[in-house]
C-alpha cells in the first residue's frame, strides 16, 4: 500500500484547522495562482465554486489573491470577480510601495553608518522573482547585518524613531536571530544578524554573505541571498506547526525554482541542508512542491537527502515545531525538550560537563529569570507539583468502585 503523504488528509475534506499544510481549497488557489498551462484555469474554476466572498478568507489565502490576479491576467481569463482581485491587487502594490518608500531613508542611514546590508524573503521575492510589488504583499522588511555590527545597527534604528517590540531584550544578540521594530504610524521591519532561527552560531552567516547577490532597492545598492539560500530560508521559515498554515511559503519558493530555471544550484541546497541540519523539513517541501504544485525537483535531489543521516538535535527540533503547541505544553517536559533542541543548536558540540553547567544558563533566559537558581527552584516546584497530581489520580482510581475502575 502506498504510504500516505503527511499533507493528505486521511478524508477526503480539508486538512484540520491549525497545520503546517494547505486545505484542500488552499492547494486549488495555489495551483490556480502558480501553474503555468490549461491546469490553473481548471483549478480557478474549482476554487471559485467554493468561495464566499462576504465570508472571511483565512490570511494565508488572502495574500496570495493579488498574485491569483496576476496569473489569470496572463491566462487571459475573464470574469467578474477579477474586479475585485485587481483591487486587491492596486492595494497591495500601494502598500508595498508605501513601505519601501518607509525603509528608503532608513536603509541609507544603516549604510552610511557603515553597516553591510541586506535584505531577504519579501522585498526581494517582490523585485527579483515575482517582478511585481502587487503580487507579493508583505507587512515588513527583513534587514540583515553582519552579527558583529548588530548591536550598532540597533542603536542606528533606535535612533531614528523605531522602537523595539515589547518582548525584546539585548540578550536577543546572543541567543535570537533577529529582532522586530515598529514605529509610531505601524510601519514593521524586522532587523537579523543571523538569516536562520536555527543557526545562530557567530559564523553561521558566512557562506550567506559570501554568496550574496546586488539588488537595487530604491536606487540604494544593497545584498540579498544568493537563490538557493532564499529558497531554503522561505522553506524553512513556512515549514512549522501555526494554527494558521502560513501557505505563501509555497508561492515563494515555487517562484524562485520557476525563475532560476537551469541555473538552480540544486548541489549548493543539499550542502547547504547537511551542513546546517535542515535535512527533514527541507525534504518535506520539496516533496509537497514536487508532488502537489508540480515543481521540477530533481528525483537525485530527493534521493540523496533521504540518504542523509538525521543528527539527534534535528529529530528532536522537527518533533516539536511540527506539532501544536498545546501538544508541545502539554507536559512540563515538553517546552524543555523545545528549548533544549535550539539550546543544541545554539551550542553545537559542547561536550557533557559544559552543556549541564550551561544549559540552565540558558532556560534562564528563555523562561526570563533573574538567575538560574530561580530555574532550579522552578523545576523542582514544577517537578513536586507535577508529582502530587500523580499521586491524587493514583488515590482517586484507588477509591472508585471495582466495576468502573
């Protein structure tokens, strides 16, 4: 019997609210909104069939509705309902306008204070893969700096009016990849110094920098990924449990196959996937955009990362980012098995000794403690708590008559 994808429902309706996969109306507006040929016409028909426009659309098939717009355009499509994809269209082209023209000033400023910048996943998907700054809308734009500039790249946004969001704290250097920014009229950008969540390391960004591309941004010079990091990052980024699949990852990382064409550099992908332990997310993506979205991945491709030995700290990080996180909660043990999964991330080979003595140190920061013996106060609470409940339930089913226990 064939083995059932982990995308496919074992029904015939939707996948279940809160996933990492599209619905099954999802996928049709997809295809409709990314194949090139008579299936997109097919698919559209489909999904219309389906579609309250009074109803709330999900935000995940919003945002792909300006780019839906552009595809049936080309297709040469006509219908009523293209009136209001083409004003969701003109919206989104004046919103990603009005946002760049936002960050123009404050780019020059990063670069005239000598930072290296460069900007990755909205700004240039819009400018470089899809073409358009209406089929791609975004709420932010992701800036990168060197990890050694960061904390001057902060003070610099400070500076010019941009406030930290709520949650933030200085520690974030040293254990977080990015930090996000909003101003007064609720503009966003998001500032990293390191392009993965997952790799953190001070020289996890080198190859990235190494490898980057120019890109005019409003008439400024700036870097971006070279194509095959921007595909890993959108694949990386989209592949994790949310209570609302974030489906765009999809459009995006078709997009960039589709536009890199030949010159797709599949070897540097699999290198890149090894080297940073991103083997089994990855090889799920391209499996759904082979399978599902018909993108041309090289079946080598997929063979060679299925042979691919999944390091401990992978397995153990994909168990908890793929699943609810009321899952994950449920369990005192559970956020530790999460936290700990990115604390081996973060810490790399550190041997048996140093990961005891500084693993606290770093439960401490994430549960925002003054000190780690507030951890190991915490721990044994929830460790005698979590006994006492035991015991109740043991008592409980003691006394409950024999014929019901």
């Amino acid at each position: 019997m064939r083995q059932r994808a982990p995308w496919q429902p074992e029904s015939t309706g939707n996948t279940a609210v809160g996933s990492i996969w599209p619905t099954a109306k999802q996928r049709l507006l997809l295809r409709a909104a990314l194949l090139r040929g008579e299936e997109e016409v097919g698919a559209w028909q489909q999904w219309l069939q389906g579609i309250d426009w009074d109803a709330d659309f999900d935000r995940g098939s919003f945002r792909l509705l300006p780019l839906l717009y552009v595809n049936m355009q080309r297709c040469g499509v006509t219908h009523p309902t293209l009136q209001k994809l083409k004003g969701l269209y003109r919206r989104a082209w004046y919103e990603t306008n009005s946002l760049f023209y936002r960050l123009r000033d404050d780019i020059v400023a990063l670069r005239q204070a000598g930072h290296d910048v460069m900007l990755v996943k909205g700004a240039p998907l819009a400018l470089t893969y899809y073409r358009s700054l209406g089929a791609r809308p975004m709420s932010d734009i992701d800036v990168i700096v060197p990890t050694s500039q960061a904390q001057a790249a902060l003070a610099v946004m400070e500076q010019r009016g941009w406030q930290r969001f709520s949650m933030a704290r200085d520690e974030d250097l040293v254990y977080r990849h990015s930090m996000l920014f909003r101003d007064s009229a609720g503009y966003e950008c998001d500032l990293h110094w390191h392009v993965l969540q997952e790799c953190c390391q001070d020289d996890a960004d080198s190859d990235f920098w190494q490898a980057a591309t120019e890109l005019d941004f409003q008439g400024i010079p700036v870097k971006t990924l070279h194509a095959v990091d921007q595909f890993l990052l959108v694949i990386m980024h989209g592949i994790r449990w949310n209570p609302e699949p974030a489906i765009r990852w999809i459009a995006d990382a078709a997009t960039i196959v589709r536009e890199a064409g030949a010159t797709f550099d599949w070897p540097r992908l699999l290198r890149q996937a090894q080297q940073r332990q991103l083997v089994l997310r990855l090889t799920m993506g391209l499996q759904y955009l082979a399978q599902e979205m018909d993108v041309p991945i090289p079946p080598c491709v997929l063979q060679q990362l299925a042979a691919v030995r999944i390091s401990a700290v992978e397995r153990l990080e994909s168990a908890c980012i793929l699943q609810p996180e009321a899952d994950v909660y449920r369990t005192f043990l559970g956020p530790i098995k999460l936290i700990y999964a990115d604390y081996g991330r973060f810490a790399g080979d550190l041997g048996l000794w140093r990961t005891l003595t500084d693993f606290p140190h770093y439960l401490r920061y994430r549960w925002r403690m003054e000190g780690r013996r507030d951890v190991l106060k915490l721990i044994l609470r929830k460790g005698l708590q979590r006994s006492v409940e035991v015991l109740l339930g043991h008592r409980q089913a003691l006394e409950l008559p024999e014929s019901v226990r």
